[in-house]
C-alpha cells in the first residue's frame, strides 16, 4: 500500500496538494508550485476558518524511506518558510512517520504545524478520493 514511495517527487508534491484542495484548501497557483526553487514550501493555500476569517496554510511534502523518521529541524526549516509566506498554519505529510522531538516542534511557537504520516496519509487519500477510483474486481468461484 506504500505506492507513493515509488512517485517522483513531484508527483507526490502534487498528490499533497490535491489532497488539501479537496479537504476544502484553495491552493494558490503561484506559491509554491514551482518544484526547483519553491522557497521551501510544496504548496500553499487559503481556508475559511470562519464567516470573516481565512487563513494562509503552507504544504510540505516529503518522501522518506519509513525506517527514518522526520527529525525537529526539518519541522523548523518548514516553519521558517511558513514565516516567509506568512502562513498562519502548517501542514507536513511524509510518507514515513516523525519523531518525538518532531512532534513536539510541531506544537511549539505560535504556528502550529499539522502533521500527516504515511498512514494517516493513506486513510486520507481513501477518505478523499485523491487518484482513487472504483475497480471491479471478480473472484475466481471455481476455486
């Protein structure tokens, strides 16, 4: 089921971005998109979180082998991209899963960070319907 260990990374950078566009993210068509050069980011978007209020959210997408765990200082390089583009939020999907001090970076300083590892990442794409379709699959019955 870990298909998306096998995508380039810019196809995966798209799967992120498409998982949050249907999640109700409008994604911005500038801000990184550009898969050299992005500025640190893989995406960026805005939600309403309330009648008066939208938020800028900022996407980080990583394929990692899932023997190693997205370590802090890759949650703080996101965070300082976050700064550039004033992004109230984050969001970091990995492929793999985070570490202790990862988690707790995340949920540190004034910009929280979501995090989304690879099994919550398949959940979603399932929930979603991201580059999900129906198959019709027949059994064997003679067996």
């Amino acid at each position: 089921m870990d298909f998306y260990l096998n995508l380039h990374p810019r196809k995966f950078e798209i799967l992120c971005r498409q998982l949050l566009k249907k999640m109700n993210v409008e994604i911005d068509q500038k801000i990184g998109l550009q898969y050299v050069g992005d500025g640190g980011v893989d995406g960026f978007g805005y939600i309403k979180s309330s009648e008066l209020k939208t938020d800028r959210i900022a996407i980080q997408g990583k394929i990692w082998d899932p023997s190693n765990k997205v370590s802090s200082p890759e949650i703080d390089k996101f965070r300082g991209a976050m700064d550039k583009y004033n992004a109230e939020y984050g969001v970091f999907i990995t492929t793999s899963s985070f570490t202790r001090a990862a988690i707790d970076s995340s949920r540190a300083g004034t910009k929280m960070i979501t995090l989304i590892d690879g099994k919550q990442l398949l959940d979603l794409i399932i929930k979603y319907k991201v580059f999900v379709h129906k198959a019709l699959i027949i059994e064997d019955f003679y067996k």
